[in-house]
C-alpha cells in the first residue's frame, strides 16, 4: 500500500515537473544581445519563476528557427523588413540598444586617446589609407604619434548582425561600402576571427591592428577604443551617456513593425555606431507569443539598471510604450 | 547461445560502421545536389564566394579559395613534420639510450593527446605573436597555420615510424654492422628500406590528418577569403570556411559548404584508402 502510494506520488510529482519544464519557453538568435537577455531571464526566473532560455547562436541562425518554427522566439540584430516579416509571418519589436566601438592595438596610444573622423574610418576599412600615419588619419591627432606601420583590419569570419550594422554605418560614410552580414573587404591587411571574442582576440595580439567589437568586449578586456567623428562633426568618446544620446534619435514607428537601422544618429552628442536588436515572434501562437511579451514587459520595466550595468541601452519610455501597443493591436499582450 | 548472440553482435558492429560511411557520403552527395547542378566543376576554379544581400537562399560560391588553403596548408606541415618525425623515430630506435626511450616516447604520445583546440588557443595566444616578430605579417596566417598543424601531425608520423622500424629484424642490422657498417650506414641502407612501406603509409596518414584538421587551423590561418601572396598573408581552407559559416548559412551557400564537405571527403578517403591498401598492407604481407 504504502510503495504504490510512492509511487504515485512520485508519478504525480514528475508529470507536474515535466509540465512545468514544458511552460518554458525557447528563443535563439542574435548573440549581441546575449549578455543582457541571459541577465534578464535570469532575474524574470527569480521574481516570476517562469523560465526563459535563450541560446546565442547568431542572428540568421535565429530568422531560420523562427521562420521554421523552432523556437517560441528569436533575436535578429538585422530588422527585417515588413515585406519580409508578413512573408514569414512574424512580429517584430526591438529589445534593447547597443554599440560598436573601434578598439585598435597600437603601442603608446591609449584609451580614447585615437580620433577617428568619418572620412579616417571609411579609408582605414576600404584600403586606402594602409599606415597609421596616413594624411587623413594623422590630420585629427598632431598631438599622438602614429607609426608608420601598416594598418590591420580585424573583421568578423561568421555572418554577423554586427557586421552588418558596421556595414550600414560605413555605408552612410561612403556609399561604396554595401551593407551586409559578411561582405568582402577590400583593405589589403585583414585578419577574420569568429564572433565578437574572436576579433578581440585578433586586437589583442596583432599589433597596429584595429577592428569593430560590441561596447561590452571591449569593456570586458580593457581594450583601447576610438573617438568616432558623429554626423555633427564632433568627436565622441564610446560611453554609456553618448549611447543613449544615440537611441533618442531612433524613429521607430509600430506600423512599420519598428523596421529601423538606427546607425548613424543626429545629436551633437550621440555616438555614431549604435544598434538595436529585435526580437521575432511567430503570428500564429498567440498563446506562447502572449508568455513572451509578458517576459519583455517585465524587462522593460525592470530591467533597465541591469542592461546599462551591461553596457547596453535601455530603450526610450516612448518606445516601450510603442511596443506595449503594438502588442495590444496585434493582441498578443 | 552466447557465442551466437556475440557473433551476431559484432557483425552488427562491423556492418554499421560501413553504413555509416555509406550514410554519410550519399548525405552530402545529395545535399551538395544544388550546388553541383548551378556551378559544377567552375565550383573549383572559382574565387567568389558571395551570398545575395536580398535573397539569402542564392549568391555565387567557388571552392578555389579554401581548396588553394587546405593544400597550402598542409603542404607546409608536411615539409616540416616529416624530417623531425623520421629523426624521432630513428633517435628511439637506434640511437637513444635504454633510460630514454620510455620518456620520450610517453610525451610523444601524449603530444598526440592534446585536443586541438587546445593548439589552437596556444597558437593564438603565445605562438602567433612570436612568429609575427620573426616573419613580419600578423601573426594569423598560413605559415603560423601550417607550423602548428605540423606540431600536431609529427606525434602520429613518429609513432606509426618507430613502430615500423622496430620490425627490422635485429638479425639484418647486426649482419651488417658486422659487415663494417656505420650506424649511418645501418640507418641509411638497412633500416629505411626494410620499413619503407610503414613510413609512406605514416605520411599519408599524417597527412590526412592534416587535411581535416578544423579547430586549430580556425584560430590561426586568419579565416579570410583570399589567395596568400606571401607565406604569411592569410587565407581560409575548407574546414575553416564550413566551420564559421555552418550555422548561417541557408540555400545554395549551404549546398555549396556540403560541396566542398564533399570534396574533402572524397579527398581524405581517397588518401587513407591509399595509405592502407597500398603501403601498409605492404608490410604486413
């Protein structure tokens, strides 16, 4: 009597612990983000206990699970566009914004202390300025001493959403530059390195090298980052405050699905290189679509100390409040 | 009863691990359909390698990149890991002393123990900026590729080497010390002719190891599209190209990474094929 009262005690026991594992919901894709979502469902687990897994793998790895229907949802650092969304049949609504800084390796310069302006960045990334004492390079920075060494670039090996929001800014530098996940670079000296940890790892050992990382590698390993001319003509020091300077001049509207490349903000202020990530949600599953936007309304109203702890950028309160509509017309709040 | 239910076992064993290569060549035979089709044997000769920015599912991909990087590459392992592996394997057989043999030949296997990543990480870190300070260039690149991979192939040469030379009947060798012979001479005419057979099939071995050889060759060949014009420029091979760009891939770029999966298959079957039915089924005969 007793054992089979174990027994269905434990067979409750289990069913109700798998029922509760199957509650929880999956999301991939863009790994820019990582850091801030793993803190977010890690603080949603403790104050909700509802659990929320979110695997890195890359932003086109997360736009194929979704479109395939792999996932409850993804995160894509490259928007699509509302075409493509109703093709897929997918939402979309940013998350949260983040940057890129140019961290370079050269001996004696140090954090900040390099500045770049706009038509430095765009010769330096397509070849035409090869050494560091090039004219258009040295003219900004008489105070520092730039060796006449070679130039090298270091760029993503993989397809990355942070690639292509490089690309997009460089392209509002120039327009020879295309806007891609992995275009060819055409700079004589380039060095290619796996994700965000493979460039830094390619910086840090090659001297006169320079290359575009997420504001939280650079950070994590102290390295050297440029000040990066904005569309102003001012030069501006990758920081917190010039970051979210940045996001307020984002033009995001719901009826577009929030499609916007936020690159290359106005504002005497604003940092040039920012970006904002999306998440990607499936029409048809209203009832997991609602589990996931009541994660991301939780986040946005408490989640803003630990993304700029992080080194990204909560989103203005507009937006949020854009966002929140925007799931309500689409009734999946 | 038992003896049946083992005899069934192990054939079971035997047969599904020809399965298994059977599977896996028609897999990637099939996936590749699509690339084959649109580029056929142009995928060889070709440089591009370009995804289309509005549809991902097309673009242009050649193969001669990677390929050109894979046998760059490998040859320049080869050239240095041979000559060391064979003067290991002659050093343990003919000329250390008794207390040494066992030494050397435990960190010679353990060498062959190391997780290549683990090549990798020390090639990146410590080893490519030695090599940036003695040949210029960035440190990533062929040479430091090609350097480490030798690294890691000559504990597999040595040991299938040493192996073989212990066959010499010491009858052959001691005749011909008494015939006058130096140890070179000993070396040079008794012991590499006798065990020639072994020391080709540990090349070919090597050298297929090499060929396949992923996780290391990522962290230092640079991983750039582009045909080195110098030793140390930095180029891509096949493994590193499927490697970083797998899980992004979609479409034709994904048919064409089975392509070139294919390819290097077909490459290292073909070479290990020859290694064990050539030479070393020589030696056993």
């Amino acid at each position: 009597m007793t054992f089979s009262k174990l027994l269905t005690t434990a067979l409750v026991a289990t069913v109700t612990l798998t029922a509760t594992n199957a509650d929880e919901l999956k999301g991939r894709g863009a790994s820019f983000p990582g850091p801030v979502y793993k803190a977010w469902t890690a603080d949603y687990f403790k104050a909700t206990k509802n659990q929320i897994n979110y695997t890195p793998t890359g932003s086109g790895d997360g736009i194929k699970s979704i479109t395939k229907r792999m996932v409850d949802f993804a995160g894509s650092d490259k928007p699509l566009k509302p075409k493509a969304l109703k093709k897929k049949k997918l939402f979309m609504f940013p998350a949260v914004v983040g940057s890129i800084v140019l961290a370079y390796n050269i001996d004696g310069v140090k954090d900040g202390e390099l500045k770049l302006s706009r038509a430095a960045v765009a010769a330096i990334f397509s070849g035409k300025a090869t050494n560091w004492d090039d004219e258009v390079i040295a003219k900004e920075n008489k105070d520092l001493k730039l060796p006449h060494e070679p130039i090298t670039i270091a760029v993503r090996a993989d397809k990355s959403g942070t690639t292509f929001n490089f690309t997009y800014f460089l392209n509002q530098l120039d327009d020879s530059f295309k806007v891609s996940k992995k275009p060819t670079w055409t700079a004589p000296k380039v060095v290619a390195g796996k994700s965000n940890s493979g460039v830094s790892a390619n910086i840090q050992q090659i001297k006169n090298s320079i290359g575009y990382i997420e504001y939280s590698f650079k950070e994590k390993l102290g390295l050297p980052a440029a000040q990066v001319e904005n569309k102003e003509g001012k030069f501006i020091n990758p920081t917190l405050e010039s970051f979210q300077d940045a996001a307020k001049y984002a033009e995001w509207t719901a009826d577009q699905d929030f499609y916007a490349v936020i690159g290359d903000p106005k504002g005497e202020t604003s940092y040039p290189i920012v970006a904002a990530t999306f998440i990607l949600l499936p029409t048809e599953k209203v009832d997991t679509n609602k589990k996931v936007t009541k994660f991301f309304d939780w986040a946005f109203a408490n989640g803003d100390k630990s993304a700029s702890d992080l080194g990204y950028v909560p989103l203005p309160k507009e937006t949020k409040d854009a966002i929140r509509k925007y799931w309500e017309t689409k009734g999946i709040k | 009863m038992g003896g049946k239910l083992f005899k069934n076992f192990s054939f079971f064993s035997a047969t599904l691990s020809f399965f298994i290569l059977v599977g896996i060549f028609s897999i990637l035979f099939s996936y590749a359909q699509d690339s084959l089709h649109e580029f056929g044997f142009d995928f060889l000769g070709s440089e591009v390698w370009e995804a289309d920015e509005d549809d991902e599912e097309l673009g242009v991909f050649g193969g001669y990149i990677p390929l050109v990087g894979t046998m760059l590459s490998t040859v320049i392992a080869m050239v240095i890991a041979t000559p060391l592996a064979m003067g290991i394997a002659i050093f343990l057989t003919e000329i250390a002393h008794k207390t040494l043999i066992k030494p050397v030949s435990i960190a010679i296997e353990l060498l062959a123990a190391i997780p290549s990543i683990i090549y990798g990480m020390w090639g990146l870190f410590y080893f490519a900026p030695i090599m940036q300070s003695a040949f210029g260039g960035n440190g990533v690149g062929l040479l430091t590729a090609g350097v480490v991979l030798a690294i890691m192939i000559i504990p597999f040469m040595a040991a299938i080497t040493r192996d073989s030379m212990n066959t010499v009947p010491d009858v052959l060798k001691e005749s011909a010390y008494a015939m006058g012979a130096t140890k070179f001479e000993v070396i040079k005419d008794v012991i590499m002719p006798y065990s020639k057979g072994g020391i080709i099939g540990s090349i070919i071995l090597a050298l297929g190891r090499a060929l396949g050889e992923t996780m290391a060759v990522a962290f230092l060949i640079g991983s750039v599209m582009q045909i080195p014009n110098k030793v140390t420029d930095a180029t891509t091979s096949i493994p590193v190209l499927l490697a970083n760009n797998f899980s992004e891939a979609e479409g034709l770029e994904m048919s064409s990474m089975y392509y070139l999966a294919l390819i290097l298959f077909v490459v290292s079957f073909a070479i290990i094929s020859i290694a064990k039915f050539y030479f070393l089924g020589k030696k056993v005969k």
